[in-house]
C-alpha cells in the first residue's frame, strides 16, 4: 500500500498548485470547506462506505479529474 506522504508527492508532481493546497487540509471540515472555492460542487461529491470506520470521498475536480480521500 502506498503510503499518504507519497500519493500526496504523486499529486504534487502533477499538479503542484493543487498538491500545496490538499497538504494543508487535516480533516474532512476542511476539504469540505475548501471544495466549494476550488470549484467542487458539493452536490458533486460521493461519500462511499467501505466499513463501519472507513470511508472513501471522492471530489470530481472542474477539469474531469478526481481527488479521492480515504476518511476514518
């Protein structure tokens, strides 16, 4: 499994401005807070439970990409 240090790397070597912005969100208020002004829609986004614990959010980005979150 890859660990979050290096997903974070990956996006911020193809995507620096966006790789800067998603290191400095901590926690799902955060992302929430910030989709909006980045352009995300929150009707967009998906919330997938994957256990009692464990979620996945994805965020369709305006350019057709996707950020994907693991959120415990």
């Amino acid at each position: 499994m890859t660990s979050y240090h290096d997903q974070l790397a990956a996006v911020s070597a193809a995507d620096r401005v966006l790789g800067d912005r998603v290191a400095q969100l901590r926690n799902l208020e955060g992302i929430l807070g910030w989709a909006p002004g980045a352009g995300i829609p929150l009707a967009g986004i998906d919330l997938v439970q994957q256990d009692e614990y464990s979620y996945d959010l994805f965020l369709p980005l305006p350019d057709a990409r996707w950020l994907v979150f693991g959120v415990t």
